[in-house]
C-alpha cells in the first residue's frame, strides 16, 4: 500500500508540474509583452504620450505574423529598454520601427 501511495503522489505532482509548465509557456508572451509596455510607458520621453507609445507597440507587434518573430522582437526591445534609463523620441522611432523585410 505504501508503494502505491507514492506512485500517486508522484503522480499528482508531475501532472501539477505539468499543467504549471503548459500555463507559463501559454502566458509568457503575455507576461513579456505587459512588462515590455510598462517599462516603454515608464522610460518614454516627457513630450511622448505614453498611450500612443503602447497603440505604436501593438500595432508593430500586430504586423508580425510568426509567434516567434514577435517574441524575438518584445525580447529585443526589453533588453534595450533594461539597458537605458530614458528613451530618446529618436529611440522610441527605432524601437518601434516596423521590421524591414
């Protein structure tokens, strides 16, 4: 009895791990594309609405038609967004610049 109470814990734990595995790989392009937009609002030059900066990055994220693509892009914005203390007008243009084909 007790070998057959481990199985089933082991069980639940790997089924628990599993469905936390498939929610974090379901949001996570969420998750990055939120924190992207607040960092792009809290880093945005004075004279820059912050709501239009947040349509600009929706609307270039909603012309990326592969799923891939468009979390390469979020991650490459992140990273410089992590790297700069405030954006420039000009960095905003080139960070939200369509991708050149």
């Amino acid at each position: 009895m007790a070998i057959r109470n481990r199985w089933i814990i082991a069980a639940v734990v790997l089924l628990l791990a599993s469905v936390l595995y498939g929610a974090g790989q379901h949001y996570s392009p969420f998750l990055i594309q939120y924190v992207a937009e607040q960092s792009l609002m809290q880093k945005a030059p004075a004279s820059t609405d912050p709501e239009h900066l947040q349509n600009r990055l929706r609307s270039t994220l909603a012309a990326i038609p592969d799923r891939d693509a468009k979390m390469r892009r979020l991650l490459r914005i992140s990273e410089f967004l992590e790297k700069t203390q405030s954006l420039t007008p000009e960095d905003a243009d080139k960070l939200l610049a369509p991708e050149s084909q």
